[in-house]
C-alpha cells in the first residue's frame, strides 16, 4: 500500500512533528531519518516540490497527500501547490488534504475547483479531540498590558503611529523593556513553575537583547532559543518541561507554526516579523521587519491554550491590531525566482516545464516582468538557450546548476571552483555558504566567545579579502576538515580491524556515536551539522560524476586536509564549570547534571597554513566577486561612465569625492579628489563580498566591478565530458618496468580478460572467476595466471583463517575490476554492501602488506563515498573504452538528457592514516592465522580513545584485561614529577593531569601544555573583566580593571608568542628560543602581578572586585608554573 505523505514549512517542524507521531505510535525515531520506510513520511514542501521537479507525476506515489500550514505562503509552497494541481488533472487516483487553522479556505476551495474532474472540493473542520478539559485563552493589547504593569499611558514609544503603514517596525529600548517587565510580572503572578513563557520577537538581534536582560534573573529562568541558527538538537530542548526554574522561550516565526510546546501558558507577541525580498538595486536578496498580518497573529495566539488555559499579549493597541492585513503577502511576489524559474525549466515533465505558463497559474502569479527578468539574467549566463519555437530550454550548464541541492549563488560558486581544479574544496565552500546553523558552536548572547570559536579553526596571521561572514565561512571550512582528518579518519580505521575481529565488539560501535559527539563538544562544534553537510556535499559531488563537466578530468585529487600530510592534533582536554550552573537534577534524563564541561585547550586547532586554507579564501573572494559582477548591469547601459578605479592613471582621472557628494567636504582645491558629479566614483568594497552592499543604489561608491574585461559566458570548460574514449588513460596506469602485474577481479567469462590481453602481455595479467575451470577455453590467454572458483570480494582479497591466499600479491602493481551491480544484487542498498566491503577488504590488504602504491581502478558508475570510507580517494576518471577492452554490461539506464550514461573508469589511490596519530594493521598473514590479535589490536584503540577523551580512566576499563589502576598510577607518576619544580604544585598537578597521556616524559610537551592552561585562563579573565559594569565598581576600582584589561592583553599576547615557539623547538636555534621564551614568559608574570598590585590600593571589597582578585591570582600562578617548567625544559635540553 502507498505511503501517506505529510509535508511542514520548516525542517524544525518535520522534526519535532515526526516525533510526535512517532510517539504516539510507540515508535522510535532517529532525529535525522523520518520514518522513511513507514506508513507515514514526513517531508519539507522544498523536498517535496525538488522530487516533483526531477520525477514529475512518478514522484506522486503516494495514497494521500497533507499538506500542512498552507497558510504560510513560501514560495515553495505555492510551487508545490501550483505542480500538485496539475498533476491532479492526470491522476484521478491522487487525493490532497490542504491544512490550516487561518488559511483563507475559500481563496483555496476556488483554487482547486478549476479541476474539472467531477469531483467536489470538501471543506471538513477537524472535530476537537475528547478531552474533559477546555482550555481557554485571554488576549490582551497594549493598553492593558501597560495597566498591568503601571506603566504611562502614552503608548508611542512602543508603537509609533496610528496605522501599520505609517508605524516604525522597529524593536526600541522601550519595547524591549517592556517585555522584560511583563515577563516579570508574569513570573510574580503565576505559581506554577512549570508553566512557561513564550516571546515572540523578529530578529536575532532582539532575541539577543531580550536574552542579555535575562540573564541576571538566570536563576529563576531556564532561557531556550528557537532560532533557524540554533541547531536543531538544542532547540527540541525546549519541548521538555523544565520543574526548577520557569521557562523562557525566546522565538521567531520558527515557533508560529507546526509545534506545540508543552505547558506554555504565556505568549508574548512582538507583532513584528522578518521579511525577505528581492533588492534589485543590490542584486541580492534582503530582509526588512514588518508588522505579523492578524492571520499570523491567530497562529502564534495558538501556542498556547493546547495543554494549560493560556494568555496572549500583543503588544499593539487593539485599534491598531484591527488595521494589520488579513494575511501575509506570499513570498512568490517578492523574490527574483531565478533559482525557480531555472529548475522549472529543466524539469522533464511538460505539464509543468513552462516558467511563464506555471508560475501564470499560481495562486498569486508573480509580476511578468520579474519572470522575464529571471529569464533573461539565466539566458545571460548561458544556463538557458531559446529554441526555434522560442521556448526556454536547459544548456548543460543550466542542468549541471540544477541538478545541486544548493542556492542560486552557491552553485556558481562550486562550478567556478571546478574550474579552477579545486572541485571539492568549492563544493564544501557551496554547501557551508547554505548552511544553518554552521558546524562551529555560537554560543548565544556571547559574540567574542563565538569570534574566540572561529579563531581557533581560522586566525591568527591569516588575511582575506570580505567581511566577517567570509572569515567564519572558512573557519566553518577548516572545521570540517580536522573533523575528518583527527576524528572520522580514527573512526574508520577502528571499522576495518573490527572487521578482523570474530567477536565482533557491537557495544563498541554502538559508543563511537557518543564518542563522537563528546570530541565535537571538545572542540566547539556540532556533531549535527557535520553530518547534515556531508549529505549534502556528496548529493552535489554525486552530481558532477553523473553529468561529469569537461574540468572533472582534472578536479579529481586527494582532499586538502592531507597537505600537508604530517599534520597533526593532540588533545588536551581541561575540566571547566558547567554553562548553566543553575541546573537542576529534577530537569536532566539521567538525573546527574554536569558538574563541569571538558574543553580541549590544544588551540589553536588547525594551524595557520593548514589546508591551503589562505589560497582557497582569495579564489572565494575573487569569485564572489565575480558573480557580483555578472548579476549587476553595466554603468555604461545607464549612461554613466565605466572608467574603473584600477584605469584612474591609464586615464589621468581621479575617483569623485564622496565627502563633496554629500555637501561637506572642507578641502576645497586642496582635495585630491574631483567635485565633479560627472567624475567616475571609487569602488564599493562591501559590494564583492558575500553580504553585498546594505545601502542598495543610495551608496555613495561604485557598484562597477571591471565590466570590461567580465563576460556573460561560462568559461568553455563547463561543457559535457567528450564522447571519445581511448586506451592510453588506463595503459598508462600499467605497470612498464620487468617486474609488476595487473589483477582483474572476478572476470567471470575472461570477457575483459582476454580484451586487456590483446593490448598488454597475458602473462603479466592475473584474473580471478567464482566460476569453473572447465566451462573455458581460450588459447590466448595461456601465459595468463588464472585463479578459479574465488567468491568475490570474500576470498580473492583476504582469505579465511587458516587458508593461504593463492593471489601473489608482492607482484600486484595495479587492479581492475569491471563491476556490474546487477550480477551481485538486485536492489541498490545490497550493492553499495558489496562495493563496501570490497573497498574495506582492498585497504585491510594493502595496509597489512604495505602495499600503499597499488592503484585501484573500478569501471562503474560512482562510488568515490564509499571508496573515501576506507581510504581510498579518486585519483582521476575517464570514459571506458568499450571497443578495446570489451563492451560493458549494465542494465542501469538513465533516462534524463545530458547525463551520462556510459561506464566510466575510476582509479583510486590509497592514502593511508599518519603513523603520528594511528597504529598500523599488521601483516595480513599473521592477523588472519590467530584470532587473538585483531581483538587485542581493537582494545587498544577503544582504550586509547576513551582516555584521549575522558581524563576519568574508569570509562576505559570495561571489557579489558588491561589494568586500568596501573595506567592511573603511572600517569599521575608522570604528572607529579613534571610539576616537583613548580612553586604551585597543586595547583600544577590539577590543570596538567589532562596531557599525562601525551606529555609522559617530554619535558617540552609539558612546558607547552601549561601555556595553554594559561592562556585559556587568561581569555576567561580577559572576558570577565570586559563583562564587567562599571556601576559595580567604585571610581578607583573602575581605573584598576582598565588597566587590568591591557595588561592582560599584554599578557595574552605573550602567552600566544611562547606557545608558537614551544611547536617549533628545534636544536639549532634551542637557546635563542629559551631566551625568548623567558622573557614572554617572564613579561607575561609581571603583567598579571602588576594587575593584583592595582586593588592593593582600593579599600572596596564587593563581590566583584574579589572575584577578579580570585580570577588574576589564579592567572599569575599559572605563569608561574609555566616558567618553572620552561625553566627545566632549558636544563633537561630536547
């Protein structure tokens, strides 16, 4: 039986919904998989709408389809309902349910009366369930609300006008205010605990500041963001009920729909939403607040009185609320629809592949000419061409930039870093640009913690061109690599001698989820947002191989984390308080609340020139640029000048004076610039960067990006792959030299056997068949080394235990194997089992023999994914050539226009883990002869991954024969005798426990570790004394924290110099570098001490003040210790 199908506005909503469902049904639910082969699935309207855009009507299997919240009009929305509308015309089977508590169902009931089916458009009202229990709801506007708290009555400086159309949407002081007030008073009122507050404000900016006046009232509130940048796992947190604190919940329109939170008795309406609109003067999309409409409002008032009675205030006037609009403009009638016209057009479908006769039948047809602007931007690009019949039909191009689950922009940008062969790095680049939220944790409200976060991935010396917003877009793009690089790459090297083991360890594989997540805890990022961005980068790298543009030949590389290839991480991990130190046991599954959060302190994580990380940062901002320039008109079509500031010499003009535009320029004839109105303007450098320029046509600098040199036209490269296939791509990857050989796999006939045979000498080829010896006979292949009746891959890579492999695999320089999944499995889930396991065998074999040099070469469709799992990363790949080396044999048929559909030939190399961070597989023959090997090589590994990531050396000890107390009394040996010549022992012992397991007895590993201790101490101190207020302090104390706050800085920055030469010791330059590192440190000391000699003269003791001598004194003996080890380190020498 079909599925039935229920699509929700948000992914927020699909989430929290399916669990609800799932719930109620006594299911369970993964957070990330929605009931996929259920009864039931739950989708997006986006997810929906790209289906029926690539499938058409076959996308429709489905018994019912609900679609819920159709009030919200999204563009996708009115997409999908304008697709589903047509297709419903061809199906007669097909049944709809639209759902909304505020839709305007007789627009809708009209809409769908156009079928002409003889069938009739139903209006049913869901009766309310049973339950003894009405609750009821109060609103109340802003006049009363300003009664309840006593507040003037003058009511302009929380809304200003008397209509929404002459009103400032803006969030004021005021306001803001006001809400913190009535939550307040409501907090006073209301003697249940457990029920909660829900505000209702536009931005992120005004969640913020409303979060900041909490934040005194901590212990009394439990605060929860629901945000589109918080991730998806924190903010189901505010579904739980919280029973020692009263909740806050503060929200955008992300809560107004789809989500009931349980016991929200309270919501507090801003009346305020944020908007996107198409900025034609800044060729961007841009957002603006404007007033929520009453259709809206009603839905936000539903959040509450679902499970408790509930009260809403609207902080409008009554007679004000009256004058909003009945429901919100659809979102179809404010943006470019570029992106939408052009996946329009490439649909297959032609019930639905005209832009303008679709979108012309929407509910609310967008303006023509904003859909002949769209048409015409995509002709200039070359991503559409017009037919002789004058319709818009795809290019290449154009269904290459569709085929990716990515925005307008960030498809440019991957296919443009394609081309210049850095494919994957731009793919990464493309998927984080759409991205919300980013890998790398924000706290919320804390904005230097964030930019301290981003530091760590991507500062210090490097530079790039942009704003901020290109600055965390590459640490985000760091981020993900040292997750591959130090974590997953650690993962899967545990998956394959798991695969050795014949007791296989499930409780282990059911821990690395958990492991994972508390490395990325560690190091400040999410476990979420990371796998969410491998989905999508591999849906978008899948989307190259089946199209495969003319550039993928010379895309094809190993990824930039390996360069260079010794880079290295060693987690230190420290203990530090918890974040909400008001949590309660009552309010936690498990009934034991954190004490404390372990935070790796080895920062920075990735060094400066880690990952070609400054080299992809300019060919980003030269590219944004780029891109800029081909969505902007050209001056000299408006009739102003196009001279560029580059040309001022070339044309003896200087750039007009901005100053003198807008009437004060106080230089008269002696400014250097012209006041003249006709002269060319200097160039607007926000304009290139990937927010673009916030001031539209009203800038006073030129949005002229060097129309001369830019064209229109894609590069040549992004054309299909040529048709024309030779021998020389996989001859070349031969073995030449005397010695060396080739293996097929699993040749079953000798059809490509024998093809290879006539090109290259049979008797340096070996192949293997599952099949008999005596069902073939071909004289030509008499010199070939023939291996029959091999099951592939089981037993032509590894053999069973106490079995020889027949294979001489000293002599194999190179494999092929010609894959056809049909003979192996009929569904593609079984066949991508066995490309696993063949990739997992292959890397157990290579790694075990040290064969590290062998090319893999597969002749298939793309597997590069699975390949990357074990080690393998796609070298290069060309068309198979069927007329020398035998036709291939594949059912899979693609039926789309320009992908492709011929057999393609993927070589791989074997990059295997550093030796730095990971024990080797040992020899194949001596691991497959005993079984005790493999497990004992598998406990080591979990155990050295537990105590790297848990100082507590107990999480370590379950299923081992290792004695866990023996390893704590060494490694408390080692950090004892580290810290004998430090003047704070203790102190000492306690911060440096953590990097026993890594330091031992290297007596520079520890001098390093205790600079970091330090300068994490530091940044704590450094944020605490910019935190603090003024008006805590008296006037003498308020001079002493000024200059505390640049002597740690001083401090901070020597700190930062000593720790980059402790990385770098080396013995020709070891005494120059102790004697720099004496006087950093040295200064260092004295800056701290000198800070606690500034209270010395105050006679205030209040809580402040003592906290900052707690915080200082604390800092200064960390510098201290770290220079009595920096000392030993000079005595004991490298």
């Amino acid at each position: 039986m079909a599925p039935i199908l229920c699509t929700q506005p948000r992914r927020f909503a699909v989430v929290a919904v399916a669990k609800m469902v799932a719930k109620s049904r006594n299911s369970d639910l993964d957070s990330f998989q929605f009931l996929l082969l259920s009864k039931i699935l739950f989708k997006t309207a986006g997810v929906l709408l790209d289906e029926m855009l690539d499938k058409g009507l076959n996308a429709l299997k489905y018994k019912v389809i609900i679609l819920d919240e159709v009030h919200e009009r999204s563009v996708e929305s009115d997409l999908v309902l304008v697709c589903v509308k047509q297709f419903l015309m061809k199906n007669n089977d097909l049944r709809v349910v639209l759902m909304s508590a505020t839709a305007d169902i007789t627009r809708y009931r009209d809409y769908f009366k156009e079928l002409g089916r003889g069938e009739r458009v139903e209006v049913v009202a869901i009766p309310s369930p049973d339950q003894r229990t009405i609750f009821q709801r109060r609103v109340l506007y802003l006049e009363q609300v300003a009664g309840l708290l006593g507040v003037s009555s003058d009511l302009s400086a929380y809304c200003p006008g008397p209509s929404p159309s002459s009103a400032d949407t803006e969030i004021k002081p005021e306001l803001q205010n006001l809400i913190h007030d009535l939550i307040l008073y409501i907090h006073e009122k209301e003697p249940d605990i457990e029920k909660s507050i829900l505000v209702f404000l536009p931005t992120y900016y005004s969640l913020e500041q409303q979060y900041h006046q909490l934040e005194p009232f901590f212990a009394s509130f439990e605060v929860h963001i629901l945000h589109r940048s918080i991730d998806t796992e924190r903010a189901l947190a505010a579904m739980k009920i919280c029973r020692s604190r009263r909740k806050v919940i503060l929200a955008t329109n992300i809560a107004e729909s789809s989500v009931t939170i349980p016991k929200v008795a309270y919501v507090i309406d801003s009346c305020r939403s944020l908007q996107v609109f198409w900025d034609p003067s800044r060729k961007r999309d841009a957002v603006q607040l404007v007033w929520v409409s009453r259709s809206q409002a009603e839905q936000r008032r539903g959040r509450t009185g679902r499970t408790c009675d509930g009260e809403v205030y609207r902080l409008v006037p009554s007679a004000f609320f009256n004058k909003l609009e009945e429901h919100e403009p659809p979102s179809i009638l404010k943006l470019s629809l570029r992106q939408q016209v052009l996946h329009i057009c490439c649909t297959e479908s032609r019930a639905i592949n005209d832009a303008n006769a679709l979108l012309a039948k929407a509910m609310d047809p967008p303006d023509p000419d904003v859909v002949d602007d769209a048409l015409r931007m995509l002709l200039s690009i070359q991503a559409l061409r017009k037919s002789p019949r004058g319709r818009y039909e795809p290019t290449f191009y154009g269904r290459l930039l569709a085929s990716f689950p990515l925005s307008f922009d960030a498809s440019i940008l991957v296919v443009k870093f394609g081309e210049m062969g850095m494919l994957r790095q731009g793919i990464l680049l493309g998927v984080l640009m759409d991205t919300l939220p980013l890998p790398i944790y924000h706290p919320f409200g804390d904005d230097s913690l964030f930019l301290e976060y981003v530091d760590h991935y991507f500062g210090g010396s490097k530079t790039i061109s942009g704003g901020r917003r290109e600055m965390v877009l590459m640490a985000n793009f760091c981020a993900f690599q040292f997750w591959q690089r130090v974590f997953k790459d650690k993962h899967r090297l545990e998956n394959l001698k798991q695969l050795l083991s014949k007791e296989k360890d499930k409780d282990l594989k059911l821990m690395f989820p958990e492991i994972e997540k508390e490395w990325c805890d560690f190091h400040n990022i999410a476990q979420s947002s990371f796998y969410h961005v491998s989905e999508l980068y591999e849906d978008t790298l899948s989307s190259f191989h089946l199209f495969r543009p003319q550039f993928i030949s010379s895309s094809d590389s190993q990824p930039t984390y390996y360069n260079p290839y010794e880079f290295d991480h060693t987690c230190y991990i420290e203990c530090q308080p918890s974040e909400d130190k008001y949590l309660h046991s009552e309010d936690v599954d498990n009934n034991q609340p954190p004490p404390e959060v372990r935070k790796c302190v080895s920062v920075p994580f990735v060094p400066p020139n880690a990952f070609q990380a400054n080299a992809i940062a300019e060919n980003m901002a030269s590219i944004i640029k780029e891109i800029r320039t081909q969505c902007t008109p050209s001056e000299s079509d408006n009739g102003h000048g196009a001279i560029e500031p580059e040309d001022y010499v070339e044309y003896g003009e200087a750039p007009v004076c901005v100053y003198f535009l807008n009437g004060y320029c106080n230089r008269g004839g002696q400014c250097t610039f012209t006041h003249t109105l006709q002269s060319t303007r200097p160039a607007c450098k926000f304009f290139a960067s990937s927010q673009g320029c916030r001031n539209g046509e009203s800038c006073l600098f030129s949005h002229a990006m060097q129309r001369r040199t830019t064209s229109y036209l894609p590069p040549p490269q992004c054309l299909p792959e040529e048709d024309g296939s030779s021998t020389s791509p996989l001859l070349d990857l031969f073995p030449t030299s005397s010695e060396g050989c080739i293996l097929v796999f699993d040749d079953s006939d000798m059809h490509f056997t024998s093809s290879i045979a006539n090109r290259y000498p049979s008797w340096r080829i070996l192949s293997t068949s599952s099949s008999s010896e005596t069902l073939f006979c071909d004289s030509s292949l008499a010199d070939t080394r023939i291996f029959w009746g091999l099951n592939h891959p089981y037993q032509t890579i590894i053999s069973k235990a106490g079995r020889e492999n027949p294979i001489p695999w000293n002599e194999v320089k190179c494999v092929l194997w010609f894959l056809n999944p049909d003979s192996y499995a009929d569904t593609p889930e079984k066949q991508k089992t066995i490309l696993q396991n063949f990739f997992e065998h292959m890397v157990i074999r290579l790694l075990g023999d040290k064969l590290y040099k062998i090319r893999v070469v597969l002749t298939m469709n793309n597997v590069e994914k699975l390949a990357r799992e074990s080690f393998f990363f796609l070298g290069e790949s060309f068309p198979h050539d069927s007329e020398s080396f035998g036709a291939f044999q594949d059912t899979l048929t693609i039926q789309k226009p320009m992908l492709v559909s011929r057999p393609i030939s993927y070589v791989f190399n074997l990059h295997p883990p550093s030796d730095i961070q990971f024990v080797w597989i040992p020899p194949i023959k001596n691991m497959t002869s005993s079984s005790s090997s493999p497990i004992t090589f598998t406990l080591l590994l979990l155990l050295s991954l537990l105590v790297a990531l848990n100082p507590n050396p107990s999480l370590a000890s379950t299923g081992s024969n290792i004695n866990t107390n023996d390893i704590v009394t060494q490694y408390s040996t080692y950090v004892r005798n580290a810290c004998n010549v430090t003047r704070y022992n203790r102190l000492c012992v306690r911060t440096l426990w953590p990097f026993a397991i890594v330091a031992r007895n290297n007596t520079s590993k520890w001098a390093r570790g205790s600079v970091a201790v330090t300068i994490t101490d530091t940044k704590r101190m450094l944020r605490l004394l910019l935190k603090t207020q003024r008006s805590a302090v008296g006037e003498r104390e308020q001079i002493a924290l000024s200059d505390c706050r640049e002597l740690f800085v001083d401090s901070l920055d020597n700190l930062y110099k000593s720790l980059a030469v402790l990385r770098t010791l080396n013995a020709d330059e070891f005494q120059r570098q102790i004697s720099d590192l004496a006087t950093w440190l040295s200064a260092a000391l004295t800056d701290d001490d000198t800070c606690l000699d500034g209270f010395e003269e105050t006679s205030s003791r209040t809580r402040t003040v003592r906290m900052v001598r707690r915080k200082a004194t604390k800092c200064m003996r960390l510098c201290s210790n770290a220079l009595a080890l920096l000392k030993k380190l000079a005595f004991d020498g490298l």
